[in-house]
C-alpha cells in the first residue's frame, strides 16, 4: 500500500505542477491529503476485489476533481455517521475549499467511483481544463 499512495502522490503533484499549482500550496496539501486517503481506501477496502484502480485528476470550470476508481461495488457511507475518519478527513479538506465527496456506481460494469471536487482558490493555477490519469 505505501507504494501505490507514493506513487499516485507523485503523479498527482506532477499533473497540479502541469495545471500551474504550486506543490508547496496549502491547496496542493489537501489535495494530495485527499489523493492519499482515497488511494489507502481502495486498497485497503476493495483490493480482493479490485486489484488495481485509476485515478484521475481533472481541472476545468474553476474546480479540480480527483476521481478514484476501482472495480469493488460496495459504496462506502459517506453520511457523517458513516463514514470512517479518512473519508471525513476528505470531506473536511474538500468543504475547506468549497468542494464536496461523491460516490457513483462505474458506469460500465461493476465498481465505482470517488469523486472529490474542489473549487479552486484565488491563487490557484487557471490553465485551460484537462485531466491526468494514473493507475495503481
């Protein structure tokens, strides 16, 4: 596990580089907070069923969305009741910047998705929107 999260991590300070954020930002620590705890998730919650899963990180309309996916159908209880202390660590980053946490079943086939999306601060890169993808 702590290879995959090194790993999605570098990928995801690459692709922010690319968009024109700053990877010493407060906004690029939570993103990258959020990558991590997304990334541990599926492979600690879904990996006997999933053995890998793509993440994307895409930039447009004034948001970032990290997506996360992996072929295990359960979806987690994003509720805050629910949720276990990552997830709420990811919706607290995200609502820090105005975003919020989703989950959606995969469109083709089993398995989902976790969508975080952020509005993008001020001082935050303002490239053309694109997307990176990774996969682990």
């Amino acid at each position: 596990m702590p290879e995959a999260v090194r790993q999605v991590r570098c990928d995801t300070t690459v692709a922010l580089s690319e968009y024109g954020i700053r990877p010493d930002s407060a906004f690029a620590g939570a993103v990258l907070l959020v990558v991590s705890e997304l990334v541990a998730n599926a492979v600690r919650h879904a990996a006997d069923r999933s053995p890998t899963a793509d993440v994307t990180v895409a930039m447009g309309a004034g948001q970032l969305v990290i997506g996360v996916a992996d072929q295990d159908p359960c979806l987690p209880d994003l509720s805050p009741a629910g949720a276990g202390e990552g997830l709420r660590t990811v919706a607290d980053m995200a609502a820090v910047y105005g975003g919020a946490v989703g989950v959606e079943p995969a469109v083709h086939g089993c398995g989902k998705v976790v969508l975080v999306r952020f509005l993008l601060p001020d001082d935050a890169g303002s490239h053309g929107g694109r997307s990176r993808a990774c996969a682990f």
